[in-house]
C-alpha cells in the first residue's frame, strides 16, 4: 500500500468532531455483519483499523457506549453520527467508519468480513479475500502482507 496517505483526517456529519492520525490504517475491510448494518443504516460498512492510540479526536473523544458486552463505540454527541468502534476480540485496534474519512478514495478495502451475511441482492464485484467472520488473525495477515 505504498500509496496510502501517511496523514489521515475525517470529521462526523455536522463537522462538530474531526478526527486526525498521522499514522496509516493497519488496514480497511468491508464488514457484511448485522451490527454494522444497523450502526450505519447502510447495506455494508467499510472500517479503517488504526492503533487504539492512534487516532485523535477534536475537540475531544466523546465518552463511548457500549450495547453489546465487549464493544465500545463512540459517537458525536450532536449528529449521531458513529466515530469509531473497539472490540475486545480485536484488540489494540481502532475501527473508524471509511465514509468519515477524507482520503477514502485512496484507502480501498482488502477484504470483505462476514461474507456469509452479505445481503443477497448486494454485489461488489472485486477479488479481495471474503471471508465469512472475522478474526485479528485475519486482519492481521493483510496488514502484514502490505507492510
Ligand atoms: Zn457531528
Ligand atoms: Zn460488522
């Protein structure tokens, strides 16, 4: 991924939030799974995987909520709209929605996870990795194959 930005920005709906990190996404995956359907309202979801500390928020992260046992999500405290997400299954990363972010066009997913969710009538047509869950494991062999 040489030509990944190396300075990433983004901001929520309303602009109340920006979000900056000076460091690349580890990695940028599709993610076909229920819960991101329903946090986004969009047939798929696209996610840039940082470092946990990588990413800074201004003027300031809001506090996160957690619906599910092991996820925290952040969101802007005016507009809704969803910053970032934090799995304990997946841990040390950062999961920022792509649609947030302003250099989106240069950071096309390498994946696609929970392909067996995929709604039927929803058709990507590319030859990334699909895969039918998630693990790091997997996250983590495509960010080590484009180091
Ligand atoms: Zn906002
Ligand atoms: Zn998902």
């Amino acid at each position: 991924m040489a030509e990944v930005p190396g300075h990433i920005t983004g901001r929520c709906y309303c602009g109340g939030i920006t979000l900056s990190s000076q460091e690349a996404p580890q990695s940028v995956a599709y993610c076909h799974c229920i819960d991101c359907r329903r946090i986004t309202g969009a047939p798929v979801a696209a996610f840039a995987a940082f470092g946990e500390n990588a990413v800074q928020a201004s003027p300031a992260w809001p506090v996160s909520k957690s619906f599910t046992p092991g996820v925290s999500r952040w969101f802007c405290p005016d507009c809704g709209s969803p910053l970032a997400a934090a799995f304990d299954y997946l841990p040390g990363q950062l999961y920022v929605p792509l649609g947030l972010i302003d250099q989106a066009a240069k950071l096309p997913p390498e994946l696609h996870a929970h392909e067996g969710c995929r709604l039927p009538w929803l058709q990507i047509a590319d030859d990334i990795l699909r895969l039918d869950g998630t693990s790091r494991t997997s996250l983590r062999v495509v960010a080590d194959a484009t180091e």
